[in-house]
C-alpha cells in the first residue's frame, strides 16, 4: 500500500510561476515528498522519459515542450500514492478535468487545439500512471542518495 511516485512540474507550470501551490496540494493531502530537484531537460533524456511515446506522431510537439524550460522533478510518497497524485493532478486533457485538480485549476487545453496548432497539450504536470512507469521513472530522475526518508505528523494519525 505505501508507494513512491513521481510528479514533474512541466516547464509550463514552471513559468507560470505555482511550483508552491501545486506541491502544497500533494503535502495538504498527506504525501510525502521524498525527492525533489529542478532539472532542465534535453532531448536524449525527454526519448528515455517518454520511450512508449517516441514513435507517435505527436511526439515532436511533447519533446519540443518538455525541453523549453526548466522541470520539477518530484518523488511522492504515501498510502496509494500512485492512485491519490492521479486524483488530485486530474484526467491528462485538461479540457476533461474537474475543478478542484490540479489541471482543472490551472490549464484548459484540448487535445483538438493542441493537434491542430502541432504542439503538446499545455497540462501543468506529470504523473506516472501506474506501478510500472513510476518504478522506472523514480529509477530514471533520481538516485537513491537523492532521496530521503523522514517522518510528518501525517505519518502519526496514518500508521
């Protein structure tokens, strides 16, 4: 039940200026950061983080935005953690996400306008998808002297 997952603020998310609010989301919630660091990325690294998307026609447009600006990389810990940091960051076409998520708040591209301009969906944040990607994505942005274990008052009314 206690998982490791990893968030990026995208470069998007960044410029605008709401690194604090949308990390104070994940703590609010009782997550635990574990990891973080700003990374500015390059194009052999964006390949190796979207390996399942280099082939798709869309691709261009992801790598030409994940590389135009800084990233915050982030690994959450938590109850769930995986399940919860999906909820809270909302459906990935910001267009479909609710009020209260993180993309609901704060984008409202659609994939109509994104493919139509040639560009990446403008969505805030990632975050992994299941077990899987956020095992290999932690693996991918940080070393494990990167990462740190402490305890939170959230940790005291949990366990």
């Amino acid at each position: 039940m206690m998982e490791r997952t990893f968030v990026a603020i995208k470069p998007d998310g960044v410029q605008r200026g709401i690194i604090g609010e949308i990390i104070s989301r994940f703590e609010k919630a009782g997550l635990k950061i574990v990891g973080m660091k700003m990374v500015w990325v390059d194009k052999g690294f964006a390949k190796k983080h979207y390996k399942d998307l280099v082939d798709k026609p869309f691709y261009k447009g992801l790598e030409q935005f994940i590389i135009e600006g800084p990233v915050v990389a982030i690994v959450i810990e938590g109850l769930h953690a995986i399940e919860i940091v999906r909820k809270i960051v909302g459906p990935t076409e910001p267009k479909q996400a609710q009020p209260g998520t993180i993309r609901g708040d704060y984008a409202h591209h659609s994939y109509e306008y994104a493919d139509k301009k040639g560009i990446a969906i403008k969505n805030i944040i990632h975050a992994s998808g299941n077990k899987k990607d956020a095992e290999y994505e932690v693996k991918l942005w940080f070393g494990l002297d990167e990462m740190h274990d402490y305890k939170t008052v959230h940790e005291k009314h949990v366990f």
